[in-house]
C-alpha cells in the first residue's frame, strides 16, 4: 500500500513538473517572439466592468509601437489612434489631439508616469514585453497552466497568474505589492504566433473586470516620419500644454456654482477696456472662444440672437478670444462671422483663472458677481433658462 501510495506521488509530482516545464517553454518562447519585434500595429480592444458601479464600457484603438525607438525614457515610440482623437510619443516630446473639444495637447519634457497614462497604453503589447519575463522571474507569482481556448477562432494557451499580495502597476508596467490579496490575472497566447492574444484583470470578490484583446496584428507595419510631427495637427484647434491643462483643469474644479466670478480686466476690439467689477448689478454672460473653433463658429448665431433679445433687458455678453496675444486678424474674423456681441481679446490669464481647458466655454454671473452657471459646450436650453431666472 505504501508503494503504491509513493507512486501516486511520483506521478503526480512528475505531471507537476512536466506542466510547468511546459509553462516555462511557452512563456519563454512568447517572450522571444516579443522581444524580437521591431514594430507592431494592432486594434487593442479594452472592455471595463465594474458590478458595483454598473460600469460596462468598451474602448478601442488602433496601437502601433516602434521598439527601434533610442529614448531613454520608455526605449520606445507609440501611436494610438481613437474615434475622437489620437495620442503619439515620438521619443522626446509626448502629444495628444481630441476631434471632439477641438484641443492639441503637447509636451515636450514628458515624464515617464506620464506615458503610461494613455487607455491604450494600459496591459498593451509594451506591458507584455516588460511583464511576461516578470511572471517568469518573481518568487510571488504562481502561474497555472488551464486548458487551451479558442479566442476569436483562434488557440490559445491558457495561464491564471496569481500574484501573491501583489497586483501589476499601470504606472510603469512592474509588480507592486498590495494590501488587499492576491491579484488575479488571465493570459492567453496564441499557440501559432506565441503573441498574447488577451490579457485579463479580475477585481477582488469577482466585482468586474478589465480585459485587453490583441486583434489584427501586423508586424511588417510602418509609419511615415510625418506622423511623429506634432506640426500636422489643425491648426485651428486650440493648442495648449500639458502643464496648462492641468493647471486649468485644477483651476475648473474650484470655480463652481454659487462662488464670486474671478476679476479680470481686459481690453476690447474696440480700442477700449473691460473690467468685470464694474459690471455688478448687470447679468453677464461670457463666452470663451478662439477663431475658427467649430462649436464657437456653431455658436455665434445663437449668442446673437441673444444679443438682440435679452441686451436691453440688462444682459451684458462678452466674447473673450483666448489664445492669441494680440488682436491681430480679430477685426477682421469677427466682420466675416458675423459676430454682433462686444470681443475681448488676449485673454490667456483670465481663461486660466476660470478653468477653460475647451471652447466654447460660457458662464453667467448675476447681478451680485456669483457664477450661476457654466457650461463647456453651448447648452442653449439650460444657458436660457438660468438667463430668464436671473434677468428678472
């Protein structure tokens, strides 16, 4: 009876071994296939649930990596391309374009954090070259081989990876330790390419998920040099830095409803000057706005219109352009379009100090000099109905 028992354990202790022989190879083979690339393009499909919250939300984007890349940063150059917009790193300088607020984004010293910060980035093909070898080398990961699955019609081998009171770091793609348990995590490689073909992050007591899907890989993929400029964006979008949108970002978050509007004083089209406290006991509307900015030239006809309507009831509306520092090519802009409500310009200070990080941005202030409403984006309903409450 004992040497059967001890049999039992040899051969069990033996098919231990031989899987993870088997999971050793695997990985290892993946890493090469990973580390031998030079460039990659892929569509990254992320899906995001989260029970709690009722989340369940799917971003995609087109991904491409350039590995030749000598920066000392991340030793590599990336492009992500989304519906709305795109983000490049073209080894120094890190920029980002949004169709939707109409707004480039650059900076030309990025820091390393901040590269990881883009949706694209998170469990990307760069994450699997720097994690897989990590799987294979921390005493705190166990790695369980489960049976091969299809994916998308294609085989894949199949590995859970829990990490001991750890889980992965999104801000540098490395292994931290947590104080909330294991972190549990779910590869897949395709068993043709040895190329990762999902990567899955299960939350604690099963409350979601995040998982990445590798699909149309092109490895023979290329850029033209064009597209590491950050001079091809519109140049009629708003241009901003990194720092500055950051700063107004923060800024935004402390001009709310209900608090006393910023003062400033600024000089008109007309040759003459503004100075927001000398208008207390006047409502007054602000538009923020810079020239050929879509939802401001959308704007200009209804911003009119209440101009003809509500200025002699007491409603005083002030265009502030503010991205230019002078009125160069103002007077002109403003005869082509038509625009009947007073401008001001050069108003890049006073933007900053009320958070406007996108145009057009609008805020109503009452007679007492309080902020009742403000809006990115023109919300004509919403915008009348504050005005009718407060003009009477």
């Amino acid at each position: 009876m004992f040497k059967q028992f001890v049999s039992v354990i040899l051969i069990i202790s033996g098919l231990l071994i031989s899987c993870q022989k088997s999971t050793d190879k695997i990985l290892k083979k993946s890493i090469s296939r990973l580390n031998s690339i030079e460039t990659i393009e892929y569509e990254g499909i992320l899906d995001y649930v989260h029970n709690d919250f009722g989340i369940k939300e799917k971003d995609t984007a087109i991904c491409y990596f350039d590995f030749t890349s000598e920066d000392s940063l991340i030793g590599a150059r990336f492009q992500f391309v989304y519906k709305n917009g795109e983000q490049v790193f073209n080894g120094q300088e890190e920029f980002s374009l949004s169709k939707t607020e109409e707004r480039v984004v650059y900076n030309k010293e990025p820091m390393r954090r901040q590269l990881f910060s883009p949706i694209a980035m998170l469990n990307s093909m760069y994450f699997m070259r720097k994690l897989i070898p990590e799987f294979l080398t921390d005493t705190s990961i166990v790695i369980s081989k489960q049976n091969d699955t299809l994916i998308n019609g294609v085989k894949n081998y199949s590995f859970n990876i829990s990490i001991k009171n750890g889980f992965i770091n999104g801000e540098n793609a490395t292994i931290a330790k947590s104080t909330e348990g294991n972190g549990n995590y779910y590869l897949f490689i395709s068993t043709k390419s040895y190329l990762p073909t999902q990567f899955i992050f299960v939350f604690h007591d099963n409350k979601g998920y995040t998982k990445t899907t590798f699909s149309n890989i092109n490895l023979s993929a290329s850029r033209a040099e064009s597209i590491w400029e950050f001079d091809r964006f519109p140049k009629d979008y708003l241009h901003i830095t990194r720092k500055e949108l950051n700063e107004r970002m923060r800024a935004r978050a402390t001009i709310n409803v209900g608090q006393i509007a910023p003062n400033w004083s600024l000089p008109s089209i007309e040759g003459d000057s503004v100075r927001l406290s000398k208008l207390k006991g006047s409502i007054v509307l602000l538009e923020f706005w810079f020239p050929n900015c879509g939802g401001c030239v959308l704007a200009i006809p209804e911003i009119n219109s209440l101009q003809d309507i509500y200025s002699h009831k007491g409603l005083k509306i002030y265009g502030i352009e503010f991205s230019k520092s002078d009125d160069k090519g103002l007077r002109d802009y403003i005869k082509e379009r038509n625009i009947k409500y007073p401008t001001l310009h050069t108003g890049k200070n006073v933007a900053k100090d009320y958070g406007v990080y996108g145009a057009p941005t609008f805020f109503l202030i009452d007679k007492k000099g309080l902020i009742v409403y403000s809006s990115a984006g023109l919300n004509k309903e919403d915008l009348l109905n504050t005005i009718n409450d407060n003009i009477k």
